[in-house]
C-alpha cells in the first residue's frame, strides 16, 4: 500500500493536468477553511465572554434578604428580615460541599453620598465588610500592602484596603497610601493594602473604586450588631452551586422562620447557572460552525469526487490495459481512493495552513489596534485540527468510493475496446 | 497447452442473441505459432478473448495448461491472465504516461517482484526486442514498430505459458510488420506457445499453423511449412 510506485503514480496523475487539480482542491479547501475561521470566530467570541466574567469564582451564588410573602408561624407575610451571623454558621453547618460562605456588609453603592474622607479630599465609594475568603471569590491583585486577615476579623482592626481607583481619587500622584488613615462615615480607618481588579467589563472602572474593611470591624463601627447584608456562596470544584443552592434556601428559612414554600422571600443571583448558559450558547454555536463547515467542505467533496469520475472515464482503457495484464481489481479501486484521499488531504492541510494563517493576521491586528469588546484570541485547538482531518480522510473515502467502484465495474475487454 | 471443446458463444443483443461461436473443438501444443484466419465477424477475436480469459465462454470447456478455466471471479481471472498469458494488441496498448522500461515492468508489478529485480528483467527483455536504449523513452516517443516490440517485451516480461497477439501487425506497414513477426518467429523458436490472430495472409503464412474461422466454427485448419520473416528485412 506504501509503496513508492502507488505514489509515483498518484502523483503522475494528479499533477497530468495541474489546473484542473487544483480548481478541485480549492473545493476542499475552500470548505476546510471556512470551518477552521468559524470555529476560531466562535472561540473569539466565547473567550471574550468569559473574560467578561472577570476572574470571578463561577461556581459562585449571590443571596439577599427581600421580605417574605406568605404568612408562617402567626408571622405577617410582608415582613422584612435580614440574616444574622448564626444564619452563616447553620449553612457551614448542614450544607456539605461549600468551599466558601461569605458573610458581606455594604456601605455607600451606586450614586451614594460622599462617604471617605481624607483631608480636604472626599469620595463616594462602596465599602465593604468582608472576611478574608472573599478574595477568592472575588480576586483582586494586591499592588501593594496586604489583604484583610484572619487576625483583623479577630481583633476588630479598624484597617482597610482600598482599590487603585481610590487611591487615584483621595491621593498625590506618587503618595505613599499604606499606613495613613481615611475617614468612613467619620470612623477612621488605617491603609493596610491597594488592590487593582482585573475585568474587561464595562464596569473595569468602578470596581477599582471600592474599600475592604474586616467584617467584624464594620459590625461595629457601623452598628450592625451580627446582621449580615447577602452573601456570597462559593462550591466545591466537583459540585455545583446550582444544585445546592436548594439546599441553602432551606437551612435559611428553617433559620429565619419562613413558610417553606415562600420562594420570594429570599433572592439571589447564581453566577454559575449564567455561566453554564452562556456556555451553552458556545457549545451551540459550536455545533452550527460544525455543520456550516462541514456543510461547505461536502461540496467541495462532491467535486473531488466528480473529478475522480472523469478520471476514472479517461483512464478506462488504460485501466483495461492493466487488467489485461493481471492487475488485480482491488488494486485498481485502492489506487482511485488513495488518489482522492491524497487529494482531499493535501488540499485540505493547506486549508488548515491557511485558516491558521487568517487566525494570525486576525490576532496580530486585534493585538495592534486594541481589543474589541466581546472578541479575544480567536484560536482552534489541536483537538479541532485532528477531527478536521479525520473529517478530510473519511471524506476522500466517501469520495473515492463511487468512482473506486465505477472503475472496476465496466469489464476489461470493454475497457480495452474504448478509444 | 491449450484445450477447448465444444466451445459456444453468443451476445445478446437486445431482445435478439448473436450466437458467434457454434461449438469449437481445438487444442494447441507447447512451442506451436498458430494464426487464427477469418473475415471481420467470424468470431476469431471473441474466440481469442475467452481464450484470454477477458470473456467468458456460455458453453464447452476451456483448459490452460491442465488448469480448468471456469468460474473465475475477477481477481482470480486477473491472478491467471498475469501468471499463464502476454498480450499483445493491434494498438500497442502501452501506458502513455510510464516509460518503455516501467511498461514492460509492469506485469512483474502485479506480480509483486521487488522494485530492483523488475527494472533488471524489464531490461533484458527491452534488449531482446533491441530496444535497450530507448528504456527511458515514452512511448509517444516511439515509432509504431517500436511501440509494438516494447508490447511484445512487456507481454514476455512475466514469462508467460502462452502469447496471445491480436492482430500485431494490423496498425503497421509491411516492413515493420515483418520486423516484428521476425520477432515473433524468434520468440518462438526459443519455445514460447503463440497465438496470433491475423487477417493479413502474409502474415498468417509466417506462422507454423494456420485455423480458420467462418461464420463461428472452424472450417481449415492446417499445419503449414513456415516463411521466415528474416529473408524480408
């Protein structure tokens, strides 16, 4: 089958008339391409959504307090409550599978007063209450200083760490800001930490303008005795936050007394099941590029195989002559299909070539000319360039197929009768 | 060498059938130069065919050198064709795109001889037909004589039991011709079985028995004293 002489005799026959070889390849190719810059063009957009989520932890759900809705226990329905440290606790407690719970207090938020103060300087910022884990499910970078920790939650620390953003706004260019003291509602705290967040959303801005103080240390300086605003629920990797929030909203009603069938009277936001929507949008038009592309290689398929038909026609007596001369007919029909997957093959690697060419120059001007919201690094993986050339050799199979057979069918006398 | 008995052949034609060979009895020993004679349509080229085993005979029996011929599928006809016949056509039939040497090679390809021991035995029998410096030629190259000695080296390339020629000499004028049935008187004298199928008298005088054909049996057939083609070239 590997032989030297099959070979030479592909490419004798291949390259015995060049034009018409190529115009068939470019069907192939055409075909491979197009598949190759569809799926790159659906990986740009996917990577440019999921960079849109920053570097939040997806498997993350956001829960708040918003009044029940039914009455329970001679409680009123329209009550309003908020959840409490113990609430925190009972979830640690009785829903396994939780990386993170995250108890979080807000100050300030959109459009707030001016609320810190340095010197004559003022600002508007969201100030937050937090434990330590919420770096992890929200990452920052710390640019200089620390983070909140376990020993500031401990002993209440009136310490904060606060985003570039802020430090732009309240600071000289060039200040030092760790160790100096800002005023929140008229509570002074100490610098210990900046942080700048990645996000290419359109709020890149905004979050960099937020100031983290200990959880313990905001209770009380800002009378919130052990009431917690929402949290922030992480799960483990191999369980899903989608399937235990369920779960949660129990231990919480149980906890707060609320009727178990009052879905209202808590609200969250799972970042996880959006997530895996938005995935399934990619995994669909995955799927469409799939078909699209293959669609378009089929004709070009079609074409190799008409070609290989006309081939077959010129080279009838020739196949005859060969036959005559004991050629055995498996050899014959080996010899068309190895030509049309020789073809298929070579003419689709140049596509593959090419496509990936394309990828390049599309990379190297979005590189240049700044990024495109929703559109980065447009690329196929090895895995797709493996299963398109699976796609090519099944392909010039099926192409080869029919003219393989049409070869062998017509009788070698006949053949040797054709002019 | 060759048996045939009671040999019939007919074509459908439509609704109609063309019996062509009605019942041939004929047999042919090793070392015989035989001419098949006959007028267009007497069956002499169907006759060579089934003996080619490129078509199958309806009736009667064919034996190859004790083999019976019968039942062949493809593959299998292909496998006798390389092992027990050479051909040789009216139009040459050479690949027009493989060189004289990779003509003649062709058979031992088929029969899977390596790529070296090929281009040797292709050689030496282009130098049998004193065609050795034209290996590298195609056969658009080639004169028509020429053509028709790299046909004749490439069907005695595999060393056949027999030589099947179809009208050899049809597509060539006298002089050539008598060079290649010169050819063929010496192919035969070193003791190759040969067939030829001719309509030319001269030709068929050349050979050492003559049949012929009319109307789909044999009429004649009878053992000649041979003209050697040497005292014309």
């Amino acid at each position: 089958m590997f032989n030297k002489d099959r070979w030479k005799e592909i490419v004798e026959v291949l390259t015995s008339n060049w034009f018409r070889t190529v115009l068939t390849a470019f069907g192939v190719f055409w075909g491979i391409l197009i598949l190759i810059v569809l799926l790159a063009a659906g990986k740009g957009l996917e990577n440019g959504i999921r960079s849109n989520f920053g570097d939040i932890a997806t498997n993350t759900m956001f829960m708040w307090t918003q009044g029940t809705s039914m009455a329970y226990k001679g409680l009123p329905k329209g009550r309003r409550f908020t959840f409490k440290l113990e609430d925190v606790a009972a979830i640690r407690q009785k829903v396994p599978d939780l990386r993170f719970v995250s108890p979080r207090n807000q100050l300030g938020g959109f459009n707030g007063a001016n609320n810190v103060v340095r010197g004559i300087k003022t600002g508007a910022f969201n100030v937050y209450g937090d434990y330590p884990d919420i770096i992890n499910q929200d990452p920052m970078g710390i640019t200089s200083g620390r983070f909140i920790n376990q020993l500031d939650i401990e002993g209440k620390r009136k310490v904060a760490v606060i985003g570039e953003g802020v430090r732009a706004s309240l600071y000289d260019v060039g200040e030092e800001a760790i160790g100096t003291y800002i005023k929140i509602q008229g509570v002074n705290f100490m610098v210990v930490g900046t942080y700048k967040k990645n996000s290419n959303d359109g709020n890149a801005e905004e979050v960099q303008k937020e100031i983290f103080i200990p959880f313990t240390s905001f209770s009380q300086a800002f009378n919130q005795g052990n009431n917690v605003g929402w949290m922030a629920i992480t799960a483990n990797d191999n369980s899903s936050i989608t399937q235990l929030k369920e779960q949660i909203f129990t231990v919480v009603r149980e906890n707060q007394k609320i009727h178990p069938q009052d879905l209202r009277a808590v609200g969250h936001f799972d970042l996880y099941e959006e997530f895996n929507r938005v995935l399934g949008l990619f995994k669909a038009m995955r799927w469409i590029a799939y078909f699209v592309g293959i669609l378009v290689l089929l004709s070009g398929v079609i074409g190799v195989s008409n070609i290989m038909l006309i081939v077959v026609k010129e080279r009838t007596k020739e196949i005859g002559i060969r036959r005559a001369l004991g050629e055995d007919p498996w050899s014959i029909k080996l010899q068309i299909i190895m030509e049309s997957i020789f073809l298929t093959i070579i003419s689709g690697m140049a596509g593959i070539s090419f496509g990936a060419l394309v990828i390049y120059l599309i990379n190297y001007f979005l590189a240049s000319n700044g990024p495109i919201e929703m559109f980065v690094n447009p690329s196929v993986g090895l895995g797709v360039v493996l299963v398109a050339l699976i796609i090519l050799v099944v392909s010039g199979l099926l192409a080869g197929f029919i003219p393989a057979q049409s070869a062998i069918k017509i009788k070698p006398i006949e053949a040797l009768r054709t002019e | 060498m060759i048996v045939i008995k009671d040999l019939h052949k007919s074509y459908k034609m439509g609704s109609n059938s063309l019996h062509v060979l009605k019942g041939i009895n004929f047999s042919v020993e090793e070392g015989e130069l035989v001419a098949i004679m006959g007028s267009s349509g007497s069956g002499k080229s169907t006759l060579l065919n089934i003996l080619g085993m490129l078509d199958v005979l309806d009736e009667g029996s064919y034996t190859l050198d004790g083999v019976p011929i019968k039942n062949l599928n493809e593959t299998k006809a292909a496998q006798y064709r390389n092992k027990f016949l050479g051909f040789v056509f009216q139009s040459f039939n050479l690949i027009n795109y493989k060189s004289a040497m990779e003509n003649v090679a062709l058979p031992l390809y088929y029969q899977k001889v390596g790529r070296k021991e090929r281009q040797e035995k292709a050689l030496k029998y282009l130098e049998q037909v004193g065609l050795r410096e034209w290996a590298d030629h195609l056969p658009s190259e080639l004169s028509g004589g020429q053509k028709q000695r790299v046909a004749i080296a490439r069907a005695m390339a595999a060393e056949p039991k027999v030589l099947l020629a179809d009208e050899p000499t049809g597509a060539l004028d006298s002089t050539t011709s008598y060079e290649v049935m010169d050819l063929i008187q010496k192919i035969n004298d070193a003791g190759n079985t040969i067939l030829i199928v001719t309509h030319e008298p001269d030709i068929a005088d050349m050979c050492k028995r003559i049949v012929h054909l009319k109307d789909g049996v044999i009429v004649e057939d009878k053992k000649i004293t041979q003209v050697r083609a040497s005292q014309y070239v």
